[in-house]
C-alpha cells in the first residue's frame, strides 16, 4: 500500500441498521487515535439510480440502509508500515468505522463525503476531490478543462437520474474530423502508474447521428493540450453503432474499433480504461461498475501512453463530423491510483462497540408532603443506540412494596424525557424513588 492508494470498502448495511440513518450520512472513518479519514460514499452499487439522501426510513424504496451492497472510498497518506506487501504472510490493519446518532449527520464535503447524486442539493457534499487521484462532477467549473475546436462543454441542470435530478457536464458538437480528446481536465497532473479510470455517463441520441455517433467514456492522454496530445487510450460508445469500443492514440495516429460489441443505449451507463503501466490495458462498458454484467470489455496489446512522464485525465479521442455529433452527459469522471498488483486489501467488520451509553433518571429531593402537589422525574440516555424503558413510581414511605405509580417512558438515543405528575391523597407523605 502507497500513500496515493484509495482503500474501498464494502459494507453489507442491513447487518448494522440499528445504528445507521437510512441515508448513511451518520457514518464516518478514523484511526484508533480519533483521526478521521477521508471518505466519499459510492452508495448503493447495484442500484446508484435510486438510492440518495431523500430516504425517510430503512423502508424507503431509496434507502441506503436496506442495502447489502453500500460501498465507501477512503484515502489517507497511508504510511508504508501501515499495510506492507504481502510477502508470503497476510498482513492486517485496523481503521474503525463510527456512527452518530441515526438523526445526527457527519457528512461535511471535505473529510465525509458521498457521490453527487446522493445529496438532496447535488454535490452538496461530493468531497471527490480529496479522495481520488483526479475527479470531477457536474458542478466542476467549465474553466478548468480544455476544450477541442468545435466542441462546447456545458452543465445542465435537472437531469433525470433514476428516482432524483442531477446536474451534469454535456459535450456537444463536433471535430470537423479531427482525431483529438474531446475535452482535458487540466487541473490535475498524475505520474505515470498504474490507473483506472472510471465514469458514470449517458449517451443522449438527441443529436445528428444519434446512437451512432461515437461518444467517448474516458480517456488517459499525456498532456493536458487538446492539440498537441500524441498518445492515449480511451473507451467508447456509439461508434459504428456498437455499445463498446477501444481506440489509441500513438505518436499522432489514431486506431479505433477495437474489441467492438454490443447495442448502444440511452441508459446511464459505467465505464473503464484500466491502466497497468504496461503495452497491455484493458476497457469495459457496463449498467455497473466494478463488474461487466450486462456490458462487454476488451483487452488490448497496444498502449501508446507507456513513456508518458505524466498523464492526465479527459474524454474522446475518435473524430466527429456535423452528422456525427457529440450528445453525452457525464455525472463524474475519475482516475484512481490502482492497488499493487491490481488487487484491493480484503476489508471484514467487526461487532459494534457503543462509546460511552450511559442512562440516568433524577427524582426530586423533597417529599410529597400535599395533596396535589406536582413532582417531576427526568429520565436521559446519551450515546445509546437502543431506546431504554423507564419506571417511574412513588413508593409509600412506610410500605415501599406498594407501588401507588406505575408509568413507562421509552427514550430516544442521546435524549431525555419528564414525566409529571399530580399527587392524590394516597400520595402523601410517601417518598419519591
């Protein structure tokens, strides 16, 4: 493990949905020291469209809670000890995941975060940024790409995506022709080591060409200049009307329709170029990420970006021409450092642990002593996750068996509750317990 390393974590939430908020917003990660470490939550990965913030309970048909398939990103600048190469031994380490209070939120946007469409304002709280090694969203400033000649780069509002509304960045227009990246995240310089890039897009056919206008899904490229990249490679769709297609750009000379399959379609889409520091890298396109169910992959031999000093992350590379347009939203892009050897640390969860329940129950100090006097008696939990149930009773002084009050108040996590009440005359003269 590097310090650049991202650390996902998959999390099985109906195992712990006593102590989750249905959104996940009470969740957080941090060492045993207290230290909180970066998070940005992917959400539900088996279905991203339906499952946001705007949850009332477990049973709400976009509750994260009900989910068996929630995933977390974390990055910190791991230190080398924290979790060295295996070299025959397995080697473990420990990071502690803590929930707040069910009605309490930790998110921020900057330590906890959570995928912009999962906030009911969109990107409310996307910390992207501080979690992948590149990383953009549909609130990204427009200023902070390049964009080729022909080609207007835009953010629409009020996207559908699935149950809820996004924003998104839209490529439209064309190339006239000419085989360049379709647009540069310029920001972010990266060495040259292993990546995978990852986007979560839509091909609009709404434009000249329709679906069979060949629209890129993402592309590592070796400068952040439209005009004078010379060696890329990126994934595709739409091109000769095919679903999925792999195309390079080396030293200047484009080659596409690699590996193409499949029927492109208006969905939202995921996809892939993963990037091994080797002549050989490898693509997909699919309804998910992380698997190529319902999608297609390709494999090829040839990657132009090898001897890149550094990389940087964009989108396209195929020419388009007036009646091949580009027509494609995009909710985020990113590039993530990849594990050695491409293979992610193996995360387990443990038992619960509450930090510090404790419940209380004060009584008043006086005696009854009149008919019709008022006593209260306050009850309170603080950092409990189950409620409690409280007896509260006036015991007779001289015979503390007969219970002359018998009244139950069930409390909350970290919350307190009176009861009151009015004596009658069997009251008097007893004592409060």
């Amino acid at each position: 493990l590097s310090a650049a390393n991202t650390l996902v974590t998959g999390f099985n939430a109906l195992a712990y949905q006593q102590y989750e908020a249905c959104n996940l917003q009470n969740v957080e990660f941090f060492f045993a020291n207290g230290t909180v470490i970066n998070s940005w939550l992917e959400g539900n990965i088996i279905a991203s469209g339906t499952s946001n913030a705007l949850c009332t309970g477990s049973s709400s048909p976009n509750s994260l809670s009900a989910s068996a398939n929630v995933l977390w990103w974390i990055n910190y600048p791991w230190p080398t000890s924290f979790l060295p190469a295996n070299t025959g031994t397995a080697t473990t380490n420990t990071i502690y995941m803590g929930f707040a209070s069910p009605s309490s939120s930790v998110v921020n946007g900057n330590t906890v975060g959570e995928a912009p469409q999962l906030s009911s304002t969109y990107a409310q709280y996307d910390n992207g940024a501080n979690i992948f090694a590149a990383y953009v969203d549909g609130d990204t400033p427009l200023t902070e790409f390049n964009v080729a000649s022909g080609l207007k780069l835009s953010q629409e509002n009020n996207v559908v995506y699935g149950s809820s509304k996004i924003n998104a960045l839209n490529i439209s227009g064309d190339t006239s022709g000419v085989n360049e990246p379709a647009i540069i995240y310029k920001e972010v310089v990266m060495p040259n080591e292993p990546l995978t890039l990852e986007s979560n897009f839509k091909h609009l056919n709404t434009a000249p060409g329709g679906l069979g206008a060949s629209n890129g899904e993402g592309t590592l490229v070796d400068t952040s200049s439209i005009t004078t990249s010379s060696n890329a490679i990126d994934v595709e769709m739409g091109y000769n009307t095919y679903y999925f297609e792999q195309s390079y750009l080396n030293s200047g000379t484009l080659t596409k329709g690699i590996n193409i399959q499949g029927t492109p379609n208006t969905n939202w889409n995921f996809a892939s170029v993963i990037y091994s520091g080797t002549p050989t890298w490898y693509g997909y396109t699919a309804p998910q990420l992380y698997s190529t169910n319902g999608g297609y992959s390709g494999t090829n031999s040839i990657d132009p970006i090898t001897s890149s000093s550094n990389l940087y992350m964009g989108v396209g590379l195929i020419n388009t021409i007036s009646n091949y347009q580009y027509q494609s939203y995009y909710n985020w892009i990113r590039v993530r450092v990849s594990p050695p050897n491409g293979i992610l640390p193996a995360t387990t969860f443990g038992s619960v642990t509450l930090a510090g329940c404790s419940a209380s129950i004060t009584t008043p100090s006086n005696s009854i002593v009149d008919v019709g006097q008022y006593q209260s008696f306050t009850a309170s939990e603080n950092d409990c996750a189950s409620s409690f149930t409280y007896n509260i009773l006036v015991a007779n002084s001289i015979t503390p068996s007969v219970i002359t009050h018998n009244d139950l108040l069930t409390g909350q996590t970290a919350n307190s509750v009176t009861y009151t009440f009015q004596t009658t005359s069997t009251d008097t003269s007893n004592s409060p317990e």
